[in-house]
C-alpha cells in the first residue's frame, strides 16, 4: 500500500494527542487557530473561498500537504467554524492547532 505525504501525520498528531507526549498540557492549544485538512483535488482557491466563508484567514500549508492554518480574530469564532468546517465535503478533517514542545535531549 503506497501512502500519501499527509498519511502520517494526523495519526501521529492524534496519537501524541492521546498521549499528551509534547503537549504543554493536556488541552492546550492555540487560542483562535485550527488545522483544517482537505480532501485531495481541493485548490487554493477553494480554500481560500472556504475560509472567507468562516470568516478566516488561511495561514501556513504544510508543504506537500492540502493542510492549512486557519486564524481567526477570536477564540469563539474558531470554536463556531468548528461545525461549520466539519459538515463541508471538501474537508476531510478540522482540530485546534496543539502546542506542542520539543523535549530536550538526555
């Protein structure tokens, strides 16, 4: 089975969620962010419509991906998108964006 660039990184993402490894807490995340994923053959035009929708600026792609950073100007206009993002068929997933930290080395 060949996997795509983004295979592996929403099961580590929810993985190191699970676990809270890296986390600076459980929960956190970044006030007024969400990481959206979106469906292969989606374009950056059609992202960019999406977001304008939620009311949204599109931040950061992760390179190779169709993943993107949405910022929003609050907290609860993130937390409303939420719903709204999920039930798109375009979008195959949406979450906070999760603090994380790299540990030091032993």
């Amino acid at each position: 089975m060949k996997l795509n660039n983004r295979c592996w990184l929403l099961p580590v993402a929810l993985m190191s969620m699970l676990l809270g490894s890296g986390c600076e807490k459980p929960g956190a995340y970044v006030p007024g962010e969400l990481v959206v994923s979106f469906k292969q053959g989606v374009s950056q035009e059609q992202v960019a419509l999406l977001a304008k929708e939620v009311d949204a600026e599109v931040g950061n792609q992760v390179e190779g991906t169709n993943i993107y950073l949405f910022s929003f100007a609050s907290d609860s206009k993130a937390t409303a998108a939420i719903d709204i993002l999920k039930q798109k068929a375009s979008v195959e997933s949406v979450f906070r964006n999760i603090k994380f930290t790299v540990p030091e080395p032993e």
